[in-house]
C-alpha cells in the first residue's frame, strides 16, 4: 500500500511539473488570442482571462484592406521558396562529403557549421552593402526583393542542413551507390532513387525547421527589405506608432503569422521523431 501511494505521489508530481511546463508554453498563445478577439473599448476596460466575443475586423481590417496581406504572401514565397533551395543544395552537398574524397572535407564542414554559429548581425552589413552596391544593375538590385531575402537566409539555414543531413546520409550503406551505378544509374538518378527516399524523414525534419528559421527571422528582413519584400514577421512594428499601439489588431496578425509554423508541424508530425533519431543508432 506504502509503495502504491509512493509511486502516486511521484507520478503526481510528475504530471504536476508537465502541466506547468504546458500551461507557461500555451498560456501566452492564448492571451495573444484573447487580446486579438477584443474591441479597443474591452482592451483598457480592465484585464480579464476568459473572452466571450470575438472581433473580426482586428483580422479583416489588416489582411484586406490593409498591406499585411501582402506581407503574408510575402512571408509565405520568401519561407517557401529559401526552403526548397536549402534542400536541394543541402542534399548534393551532403552526398559529396559522405561520397566522395573531397579535399578539406572535414575543414569545410567545420566551416558551414561555424557560419549558423555566427550571430547573424555579423553578416547584416556586408549583406547590405552587397545588395544595393555591388549586385546592382542599373536601378535592378538584390534589396527588397523575394530573391534577395531567399538568397540571404542561406546563410544560416544552409550550414544547418548540411550538419543535419550529413549524419543521416552517412548511414546509408554504400553499396547501394555501387549497386546502381553497376546498373547504369548515374550520381543524380542515385540521388534521386536512392538517397533523398531512404533520408526522406531527415529531410522532411530539416525542411520544416528550415522553414521556420526562415518565416520567424527578422534581422534580415528588416534590414534587407523596404517596402515590396517585406514579411509579417516585420509588418507587426508598424503597429506601434506615436500616436499609440493598436494592440487588437497587432495581436490578430500575430496570431495569423504563428498558424502557418502549426499547421506545418500538424503536417509533418509523423517525421518528425523519425527525422530527429534517423541515423542516431549504427550497427
């Protein structure tokens, strides 16, 4: 009976410990929603946990008849298209370091991985100065444009990926390289055929943190945009003005901007414990 109510006790605490931890996760989610379903009247009548209407305009008013809707757009082209192009370059790049006697491969690999080490102010500069002096053709430039945040968010989602699918592409047993390429398969067909289905959790995993890496930066945005590329991430600021904050409709944006991040993780949850361990056990 002692060992019974002991073990109660422990669980207790347990359980006790993970509804902590899940209510301080949630509860500023959820106060981010109440304070976007409130009328600026309800916002300063006083604090209040639990809200019984819901204000549609905080969400209409900025997505359709204001500039957030382009700034989603733009957030969503920008988070997408950098994903795709890290995969891709991350997966022919991995495959040559596990395959291939690449020189410095060790030195080059260090290198990627000090670079997502770096803090990214470290790049802001050269990165703007890179944009509107030297890439410039005429009036054209990389600065505030879709491509131009693409390209810059390389910088710290590449070498990422690179470390991340450099483990789980070393377990994939060779002989399955030689096996096909004896059959006339050529290194992309093994790629293609071979590879990116074996690691496809791995890859699943690393495309969803690289896409949230890339629709959660800010720094970039705002330093490399204008007014064309810029994302909801930075859209939120021009809330707060010197007249006041419009903390309604603040609060709605930013509930839009996370729902796209869960969504996703909804999508891919099943990867995403296969993706993490993939590679973890060798035989």
């Amino acid at each position: 009976m002692r060992k019974a109510i002991a073990w109660v006790i422990r669980r207790g605490w347990l359980y006790g410990v993970w509804i902590l931890l899940i209510f301080i996760t949630l509860f500023p989610i959820y106060w981010t929603f109440v304070i976007s379903a409130r009328t600026r009247l309800e916002l300063f009548s006083g604090p209040k946990l639990w809200q019984s209407s819901f204000c549609a305009e905080n969400y209409i008013r900025p997505l359709f008849h204001d500039i957030y809707g382009a700034y989603l757009f733009n957030s969503l082209v920008i988070a997408t298209g950098n994903t795709l192009l890290v995969i891709v370059l991350a997966v022919l790049a991995t495959y040559a370091l596990s395959r291939f006697r690449v020189a410095g491969a060790r030195n080059i690999f260090f290198w990627a991985i000090t670079n997502r080490m770096a803090p990214p102010a470290a790049f802001m500069l050269p990165l703007y100065l890179l944009y509107t002096r030297v890439i410039k053709i005429g009036d054209w430039s990389l600065f505030d444009t879709h491509i131009g945040l693409i390209l810059a968010y390389c910088v710290f989602n590449l070498p990422f990926a690179i470390w991340l699918l450099k483990g789980i592409i070393d377990t994939i047993p060779r002989q399955l390289d030689e096996a096909a390429m004896v059959d006339g398969a050529t290194v992309f067909q093994v790629i293609r055929v071979i590879i990116v289905p074996l690691s496809a959790p791995g890859i699943a995993i690393t495309g969803l943190l690289s896409w949230i890496f890339a629709w959660n930066e800010y720094l970039f945005a705002a330093t490399l945009t204008s007014s064309q590329a810029r994302t909801i991430t930075t859209g939120l600021m021009e809330f707060v003005t010197v007249v006041g904050t419009n903390w309604g409709e603040m609060a709605a944006i930013a509930m839009v901007s996370v729902l796209p991040a869960i969504l996703l993780l909804a999508l891919v949850q099943r990867y995403i414990i296969a993706g993490l361990t993939f590679g973890a056990v060798r035989e």
